[in-house]
C-alpha cells in the first residue's frame, strides 16, 4: 500500500493514497502556498455501503487547522460515514491524528440518512502546528 504524497513546492506532484480496509486510490498532492498543503482523492473511497467521490480534499494549514471537503453517500438509509485521517512524515510513520476541530476526538462522522442523496461534507480539524513541515503523506482509516 502506498500513501498520497506533500509537495513541498507549488507545482502538483502524483502520489497513491493508503486507504485503511480499501483497495489504493490515486491522489495528488500540491501546495498553493508554504503555508497550507492540499491531498486530493482522485477516486471513489468505499466502506460498507457508503461513497466519497473522487476530489475529496483534506487542506492543511501551518497554523494546525484542517479542512476536509468531500461528497458522501450511502446506497442505505440511516447510515454514518466515520473517518480517522492519520499525518505521516517522509517515512510513512505517523506523526499524530487529525482531530475534530475544538475536541479531543479524533473520528470524523457525517449522518447519511437517506440513499436518494448525496451530501456535501465540510469539516474543520486541528493537529499539532509543529508537525506541519513533517507531514509528507496522509493516509485514512474509514468505516460505515
């Protein structure tokens, strides 16, 4: 399994993304500034019966906020994608977890309740600012 890759530099670089209990997706990585760096999904993440589609985006940024967006969908009713995203350095090892933001819980959810819709999915997290420079790689652990 391989992981989705930083690009210190402005110019995109392509990397694979390590899906925990998925089959690798590819990705792409960039950075827009020194100060925040984008992963990008390029392909579906399944778990159970629940869908993100391709350009799920994970923003980091110098200061330790995150930003996930993301389309999320199930093929049942009353379902609940939960999503832990792990920061890794050069090296693949982890540097920490991304939290929810103004909490010490480290499991995104978002409630699908109906399978005739697809839903929008916004999310702001927090990590230690410190780890910032470190991060290379991001890989996520999933379940519905």
């Amino acid at each position: 399994m391989k992981s989705i890759r930083r690009v210190a530099s402005v110019a995109a670089s392509m990397g694979v993304l390590t899906l925990a209990l998925t089959l690798p997706t590819t990705g792409t990585a960039n950075a827009s500034t020194s100060d925040q760096v984008t992963f990008t999904w390029r392909g579906y993440l399944t778990a159970g019966s629940c869908t993100i589609e391709p350009g799920a985006k994970w923003t980091l940024y110098s200061d330790g906020t995150a930003r996930l967006d993301a389309t999320v969908f199930s093929l049942d009713d009353n379902d609940a994608w939960l999503m832990w995203a792990h920061l890794l350095d050069g090296r693949k090892a982890v540097l920490g977890d991304i939290r929810v933001y103004r909490s010490s819980s480290t499991k995104f959810v978002k409630n699908l309740p109906s399978h005739t819709r697809s839903y929008r999915w916004i999310a702001w997290g927090q990590f230690d600012p410190s780890l910032f420079d470190l991060v290379e790689h991001m890989s996520l652990s999933k379940h519905c």
